[in-house]
C-alpha cells in the first residue's frame, strides 16, 4: 500500500516542489497521471492537506495501474552488506539534470554503483555528484566530487518558469527554497520595489520578476560567479525589470538611493550581521523577509535580533509571521520571519 496525495495538473508543479522540500515526496515511485490529477507518492501525511486544501490523501490500492518504481535501494540491496545498507541515504538534491548526493565514509567504495543505479532509474538524471565537504567560505559554496554520467558541474535549471544557469560547485542554490519563493512572490504588490541580499545566480530576482508586477527589483551578491551567472540568467529569461550588483551587502546603502518596499535576506546562518544594512534602505511599511537557523524552542532568538536592530536603528516594527521553510539538522530549522517596519 502507498500513501499518495492527489492534486490538480495545474497545482501540481508546486505541490512537488512543496514534498521535496518537506522531505515529503517519495521517490521510489512513479506519479500517476490522469485527465485532470496527478497522484504523487509521498512519505508521510505531514502537512499536506493544511497547506493546500485541495490535496486529497489517498492510497496506491485505489489507483488502477499503479506501478511501483524500481528504487534505488531494491537495485543496490544485492550488493550491499547488511551494514553498509544501514548506511544509504536515499534522499538527493536534483538541481538540473545533476544529482548532488551525501555518500558516508561507510559507503565510499560503493559511491560509483549508487550514482550509476540514479541514473540507470532517472532518464532526467545527467550527472551524478557527491558532497565532498561542508558549505565553506564566504560565499557559501561546496566542494563536489565527479561520480558517473556526464562530466560536468554546470547545468540549467527549471522553477516556476525560469531557466537557471549554474555551476553547482561555484554558486550556492537550493532547489528545496522554490516553495519559498514561491510564498513571497505571492504577496509582492503591483509597482513594489525589492532588494534581494545575497541574490546569487539570482532565482529571487528572476521568479519575482516572472511572477509579480514589482516595478524594480535588485540583487545584490558578493561572489563574483554567482553575480555572473545571475547576468545570464536574466538575458536567459527576457527580464528587463533586474538590476543585479556585484558587491557587498552591507554597502546597500551606498549602491542604491532606493528606499524598498520589500527586502529579502536568504542568508540563514549570518542574516544578523546584515540587519542593520537592510534597515538603512527600508522605509515605513517595507516589509523584510529575514532568514534564520535555529533550533524550535529558539525562534524568538530571531525576533529579538530584529527588534535590536530596530531599536539601533530607532525604527519601530511589526512581527506578521514566522514560517518553517526547511530542516537544517535533526533539531535546528531554517526559519523566516516576516516584519514589517512601522
């Protein structure tokens, strides 16, 4: 038996996004297409229906012609030992047509059957890389290993109707912050005028631009391959509305004499240091959309960084929202709060 959630063709792009995300979506099996629905597989019920009201949970019995997917995990079993399957994560990031996944020391020696199963079971599935350190240096980028499949770090893209060219290894991107984006670009009014810190290779700008009618939207990033690939991608959409800077974020004052009405900080590890900059180009009634990690019973850690921001900046401001937008390790969450200045 498989839990499915059942939605609409027309929702179904962000539903997926959403399960992979949330960790949801299960993909040792295919989706089920009908005229009007597609079943999606998924791990657990977990929010799901209370986040989109017309998901309907069902299960595979009640799905003619449900077929099971040879998973990942069936195909290596045989030449795994008991122990090193312990060890095999099934869950990978796809950004493009690369598979980005964490290979434990315990599985080092198999690393090159695990990536050529992934792309004997997924025709999407180009290239298959492997995390070979943390997230270092300023510019948050990771060092990838080559495993199997095509040799090459660079890829493009698909989210919400953009096309995103970049090099994985050189720009930081995470394809489970779509929702996310998804979420603010939902709430930008006609004529808006947002800056994006930390922009990248720019999916706020682009998103924001395809999906809203902002008047203005600017980027601004420090790593230089980022902003570059962040160039292109706005002469690979058509946008015409994206100003992208190459500097630093903390001189936004000094780059534009723009007062926002929307300021994104994706910069979930250091957002705090970056407070200040982002107060001095807001104005009464910008509303800021500031990242944080922290663990569930210090979110209000982050709304007391905000409010001594404020109160350095003598401005007033308003909490609207708190929003889980992703898990960070076994007890911290990558959180968004939502303020406005008063």
């Amino acid at each position: 038996m498989v839990l499915c959630v059942k939605v609409p063709i027309k929702r179904a792009q962000e539903v997926k996004a959403f399960l992979i995300e949330k960790n949801l979506f299960d993909p040792d099996y295919r989706l089920k297409r009908t005229k009007t629905h597609i079943f999606f597989a998924v791990t657990k019920k977990s929010g799901i229906t209370s986040r989109f009201s017309f998901a309907q949970l069902t299960d595979v019995s009640s799905l003619p012609n449900a077929r099971k997917k040879t998973n990942m995990k069936s195909e290596v079993s045989k030449k795994l030992t008991k122990s090193e399957l312990q060890h095999l994560r099934r869950a990978y990031d796809v950004i493009g047509t690369i598979a980005i996944l964490e290979i434990p020391p315990e599985l080092k020696k198999k690393e090159k059957l695990i990536a050529d199963t992934i792309l004997d079971l997924h025709g999407n599935i180009k290239t298959v890389l492997k995390k070979s350190d943390i997230h270092g240096t300023e510019f948050r980028t990771q060092p990838m290993k080559y495993i199997a499949g095509v040799k090459t770090k660079e890829t493009i893209h698909t989210e919400h109707g953009i096309r995103l060219k970049l090099n994985v290894e050189k720009v930081y991107f995470s394809p489970r912050l779509s929702t996310e984006r998804k979420r603010i670009a939902e709430q930008v009014k006609k004529a808006e005028r947002i800056l994006v810190m930390f922009s990248g290779c720019a999916p706020y700008p682009c998103v924001f631009a395809k999906r809203t009618q902002a008047k203005e939207i600017v980027g601004i990033e420090l790593n230089p391959a980022g902003h570059d690939y962040g160039v292109e991608n706005v002469k690979l959409n058509k946008i015409q509305n994206v100003t992208l800077i190459n500097a630093d974020a903390k001189q936004a004052k000094a780059l534009t004499q723009t007062r926002f009405d929307r300021i994104v900080m994706p910069l979930p590890k250091t957002a705090d240091e970056f407070l200040d900059s982002a107060l001095a180009v807001a104005k009464k009634g910008t509303i800021v959309h500031f990242y944080n990690f922290k663990e569930l019973d210090k979110f209000h850690e982050a709304k007391e960084s905000i409010k001594a921001a404020c109160k350095r900046k003598k401005k007033k401001c308003r909490i609207l929202r708190t929003v889980k937008c992703g898990q960070h390790s076994p007890k911290a969450y990558r959180l968004c709060v939502d303020f406005q200045v008063l």
